[in-house]
C-alpha cells in the first residue's frame, strides 16, 4: 500500500504552456508575413515605374465596326514578346481578371470588369497562336489564347483562355487573317 502512495506522490502535473513565448512568436511570425507581402507588393510597384516609357493603353473608337467574333473568359496578363515571364504591369495590363474580346474590322476590344480597358488598332495587330504558358501561368498545350501586338516601342504578348477552349483555334485563324490582310494593305 505504501508503494501505490509514493508512484502517486511521484507523479508531477504536466507542465503549464508557456504563453507569454506563443505569442511572441506567433506576433513574430505576423511581422515577417506582413515584411514579405510589403516588399512583394514594392517589387511591383518599382515593376510598374521602370515600365513608365509605356504610354498609355487606346481607349476603343467610338464606330469600331461590326463585330466579327465575341469570346468571354480569362486574362492572363501582358509580357514583353517572346519573353513568357517578363510581365508587364504598367496601366493595369499585368492584373489578371474575367475579359470580353469583341473582334471588329477595327481592331481587338478588350474589356475587362473590375481592371483598365484598352483596344488594339488592327494595325497595331502582329501575331496570334496557341500557347501553353504566359506571366506565370501554365495550361495544356494550346490552352492560351497569345496576341502579339504593337504598343508605342514595343511588342506586347497578351494571354487570354476562353471559357470555351475550342474557340481558340477560330480566334488564331481569324486574327491572323486579318492582320494578313492589314500587312498587304500597307
């Protein structure tokens, strides 16, 4: 009997949490988020200031024609042509959103709800194909809708996914009929 008393008495609580040292270090870990996600959102910011030479995005004319095809789905971002991961952020072209591209006689009407509009002179047209991957982002072979185009000095890659995958194939041959048509009118 006096065996089972001392096990008992030997017996310790456990040991109390040291709270005081959790918050401290979940306080820590608060701050060093909060660092990274400021120095990411400077790193765009500064993105956006070397980009300043940019000029500013056409708005759509008033008569843009008829419109030749419609298609809704996603915009995937802007980069510098033939360079897949050097996003463009400058006017808005690197935020990522739901898009609605009108086809017309006089260029690409690009609206996108919640970022900048902006519309692409068939003139300034110069490319369209099929693509796996733009800023980021990678689809199945063929899943991206890229559109080569001319703004100030440079050529810009845009991405677009339909919500539709099988009219991307219709868009490519249409776009590059028309910029086809546009070079020989030149």
């Amino acid at each position: 009997m006096t065996s089972v008393i001392l096990l008992a008495a030997e017996k310790k609580s456990a040991e109390v949490t040291d709270w005081a040292a959790r918050i401290g270090w979940l306080v820590g870990l608060a701050l060093f988020i909060a660092l990274v996600y400021w120095l990411m959102r400077e790193g765009w910011k500064w993105r956006g200031t070397l980009q300043g030479d940019l000029p500013e995005l056409p708005g759509a004319p008033d008569e843009p024609g008829e419109a030749r095809l419609t298609m809704s789905g996603r915009y995937h971002g802007s980069t510098t042509a033939g360079q897949w991961l050097d996003r463009i952020v400058a006017h808005g072209l690197g935020t990522r959103s739901r898009v609605e591209l009108t086809l017309t006689d006089g260029g690409l009407d690009v609206v996108r709800p919640g970022a900048s509009d902006f519309f692409v002179p068939a003139a300034q047209l110069r490319e369209a194909r099929l693509d796996k991957g733009i800023a980021g982002k990678v689809l199945t072979e063929g899943g991206l809708l890229v559109v080569t185009w001319a703004h100030g000095e440079r050529l810009i890659d845009s991405g677009f996914r339909s919500d539709r995958a099988a009219e991307h194939t219709e868009w490519v041959e249409a776009l590059n009929l028309m910029i086809n048509k546009t070079e020989g009118a030149r």
